[in-house]
C-alpha cells in the first residue's frame, strides 16, 4: 500500500511539491498535517462520504492539501477551471451538489458572485481555509474512507456533465489503476521528480500529480506553459517524468536550435503525452530530440478504458495510440455490429472501469450498450493485432458533398508549418456541398494572417492532401484556440460559425 501519510511518516521531510515560480514548496510531513487538519474541517461542516467540495484554484500547493483532506474523507472533489465564466462555474456547482467551494485568493471576487448564485455553498478562499484549518486536529479523523474524483467534461456538446465513478471501497492507499500503469510502463516510483506542465483543474494533470504522491515523489508545479521555462526545470531539477499534451512539443520544437541544445535533458526516463493526437511528424522529431522515452496514451475523464504504447511500439506503427491497457477495445458501426481489424467505427470499451454522467441518466445510456460496452464518443480503427488508430471525434466530422472528411488529419499536415502556432479544422454551412472546410489558423509570432498566408496555406495543405480535404476557407486569429489540456475549442468554434452560417476569411 502507498499513499502520502506513508511516505510522511516514513520519508517527511521528502518534498511532495514545490512551486517553480515561488519557490513555495510543501514536504509530505506538511501535506500529511494540512490534509488531516482539512478533513476534520470538512467533517465540523457537516460532510459525510459521498458529499462534494469543489476547488477552482490556480497551480499552487493548496491544490494538494485540499484534494488529500477530501481523498480521505471519502469524498468526491470537483475541481473547476479557473477560466469559466461566472455562470458556467455557477452551472457546475448547483450541478455537482457541493457544499464547499474553495477558491485562490486572487478569485475572491468573482468567487462571491458565484457563490451567490449556489444557496447553500460555504465559500473559502485558500488564505481563510487554512486560517479554519490552524486549530484542527493534526491526527486523522476517525471515520476515514477513499474518495474520488467528480470532475467535469469540457461540454464539446452541450453543458458540462460531471463524470461520476463509484467511491472506492477499502483503506486509504491501496493500488489504484494509474499506479499499475505508472509503475509497469514508466518505471515509476519514490524517487521520481514529475513536472506537471498543465493546469491542475484538469483530470490529467489532477490524476497523474496525486499518483505521483502516492508513490512518493515530487511535483514540480508550472504556473503556466513556456517551452524553454520546461526545459530549464529538467534540467535544474533532474526532472525524470513529466505529462505533456503535443501543442507542447510543437512549441518545443518551434524553439531556435541553439536554444533547444543549451540544456541537459538526460534525466528524463519518460515523457508521457495525451490529450489530443499527436501528428506523425511532430512525434518522430520529439523522439529524434529526447530518444525512445516519449510515452503516449489515450483515454478521456471518463476513464473507461486506456490504451498505451511505447516509442517503439509507435515508430513500428505511426499514428497508433497503442493497444488496451486498461479495458478491452471493441470498434462498432452505427448498428453496434463487431468491425473486423481495419474498418473505421465508433470506439468502445469492454470491461473497463465504470462511470456515470452525474445527474444525466440519459447520456450515461447513450454512451453505453447492451453490453454494458462504454465510448467517449470517438471513432477509429485497430489494426490486426488489436493496436488503435484514432481517426477523429464522430461529432466532428465534415460531410462535404457526401464525402466524410476527419479535420483532424487535415491539422496534421497545417500545423507542421514554420507559420502556423495552431489551427483548427471544423465543417461550415455551404449551399451547394451541405458542409465546406474551414482552417481557424493562430499565426506563429511575428507573421501576418492574411490572403497571403491563406493562399500559402492552400497550396501546402493540398500538396499534403489532395483538393477535397484542403480548406476552402481560412480565419486567422491570435487568441489561442486550445485549452491548456491541448484540447481544441471546436465546439465553441462551430457554435460560432453555425451561427454566422457562412465561413469568413479567404
């Protein structure tokens, strides 16, 4: 069993996290009292397990001693992205149930707007949480019992839903699937020291920094994304894994060469990456730089089942997100009919772990069938020795003049372009066709979005993909069309343009 009160009583002085733009760190001896003194707070305000604290905080330590206080107070934590708007935030509290909301202290204000719209919610900012927590008990509670996590979806269609699992049963620290994972595919253990590139409010970063402190190693929080910030803390630090999303290896690899070379990269064991697919290209230049430690999986919040490959396994198949390592892959057509090896369908998992949308018993039963079978909602293939190739999300998917076209194969090829920062590919009304190609391009810095640079795209788009995948039309943007997960803001952009109902640009 491994869980952080183990490594504070047996290592305490150890650093669970330490903060790399502060400084501010937190050994396990102190995330063991803060996470005690939490609980018996939560417990004084009432909560039981089962009950729900939320958090909408920035990467800081508070993140660690709030979710440990929950974790073994047999709670669900959702944690809300300090990004949202008042209303979307107030959505997911009302949704979710929680009775506690804690906060940064630099969101004080917009906190009480939220709060004000979720009767019922006790409000904290981190300064008075642990200005409550001073005079707690330092001893656990004791009725302690394993919580989880409610997080929530980033609604590419519709409202957020929260992602409920089941509590675990037993004692604090018992192996948990990402532990297996962890320790048999990336050699991780005690002595790790992880860079968590991403924000904290989401599932990833969340899951993957707590299993980290289960094994007793030490986080390195960013505050936010720099390409050559990350590879100065592996080198300071002798960073061995780190979590990253492929925007990160694109701005990685957009750094001049010199820059690139300044820094001693060769503590790193494994460079773990999802979140979105990761263009061939992009993947074989980050194994040329960094060797065969790049790692890729696939899953979602859900987590209803994994797949996961190593730089080998990848370079013997390009493009592959690996066969299962948690569930079993079954591809289905729209009639829910077994695909053979090759055959494009709807991605399922069998025997995975289980999950409820909370609150949406209609969309729990979508996303399963008869089988008890689950999806994300995405489509793919698998090869003849059960390997998967992802081709897109199915609600993304243009339909032009018959024709289906996966815009993320078109991102592919656009993004590898020394003037690209980013784009996104999504279908927009055409009278003619049903639906037209339309490229949203971010210009790398310093290059101007215009006719130019639209026709410049054209030509190399459709050089790589032939006329009917090329974008017609091209919009160029500044502001970044990703979260920081990595995840496209599609919905948000087809919403837009379905709005216009035509595509702007040229």
């Amino acid at each position: 069993m491994q869980h952080p009160r183990h490594h504070a009583a047996a290592n305490p002085d150890r650093i669970a996290c330490l903060c790399t733009a502060t400084g501010a760190q937190m050994t396990y001896a102190d995330l063991e009292s803060a996470a005690n003194r939490g609980a018996h707070l939560l417990r004084s305000m009432g909560l039981r397990r089962g009950d729900v604290i939320a958090v909408m905080l920035d990467n800081e330590a508070a993140v660690f001693a709030i979710a440990w206080a929950a974790e073994r107070a047999g709670l669900y934590l959702t944690s809300v992205s300090t990004k949202l708007s008042i209303a979307d935030a107030a959505y997911i509290l009302g949704d979710c149930g929680a009775q506690v909301l804690v906060v940064s202290d630099r969101l004080t204000e917009m906190a009480t707007q939220i709060a004000g719209l979720c009767p019922g919610v006790t409000l904290y900012t981190v300064s008075a949480w642990q200005k409550a927590c001073a005079d707690r008990p330092e001893t656990p509670i004791p009725d302690e019992s394993p919580g989880a996590d409610m997080l929530y979806s980033s609604g590419t269609t519709g409202r957020p839903k929260g992602i409920k699992p089941a509590l675990p049963q037993g004692a604090l620290g018992e192996e948990t699937a990402l532990m297996r994972m962890g320790a048999a595919l990336y050699g991780m253990d005690g002595a790790m020291v992880y860079l968590s590139t991403s924000p904290l409010y989401h599932a990833a970063p969340l899951r993957w920094a707590m299993t980290v402190q289960r094994f007793g190693g030490t986080v390195l929080i960013m505050p936010r994304f720099d390409a050559e910030t990350a590879l100065a803390l592996i080198e300071r630090h002798r960073v061995t894994h780190g979590t990253w999303v492929p925007t990160h290896f694109v701005r990685l690899l957009k750094l001049p060469e010199e820059v690139r070379k300044r820094y001693d990269l060769s503590s790193q064991r494994a460079a773990i990456h999802a979140g979105a697919p990761c263009p061939v290209s992009v993947k074989h230049a980050m194994i040329d730089w960094w060797g065969p430690i790049i790692e890729e999986y696939y899953s979602g919040t859900e987590m209803c089942g994994i797949t996961a490959l190593s730089s080998a396994q990848w370079l013997e198949r390009p493009g592959s997100v690996g066969p299962a390592v948690i569930g079993t892959i079954r591809i289905l057509d729209d009639e829910g009919c077994e695909c053979p090896a090759g055959q494009v369908g709807n991605i399922y998992f069998a025997d995975g772990p289980g999950f409820e949308y909370h609150n949406d018993p209609a969309k729990t039963e979508a996303a399963h069938n008869a089988h008890g079978w689950a999806t994300m909602g995405d489509i793919g293939h698998v090869d003849k020795d059960g390997f998967l190739f992802l081709t897109d999300r199915k609600n993304f998917m243009i339909i032009s003049g018959g024709v289906n076209i996966y815009p993320q194969e078109i991102e592919n090829v656009l993004i590898t372009h020394p003037s690209v920062c980013d784009v996104a590919v999504i279908g927009v009304p055409d009278e003619e066709l049903g639906e037209t190609v339309l490229a949203v391009v971010q210009p790398a810095a310093g290059v101007k979005g215009d006719d130019r640079l639209a026709e410049t795209l054209r030509l190399y788009a459709r050089n790589g993909l032939g006329g009917v995948k090329t974008p017609k039309h091209f919009e160029f943007r500044d502001d970044p069309l990703r979260e920081p997960t990595g995840k496209l803001l599609k919905a948000k952009l087809i919403a837009e343009f379905k709005a216009r109902g035509v595509a702007a640009g040229g």
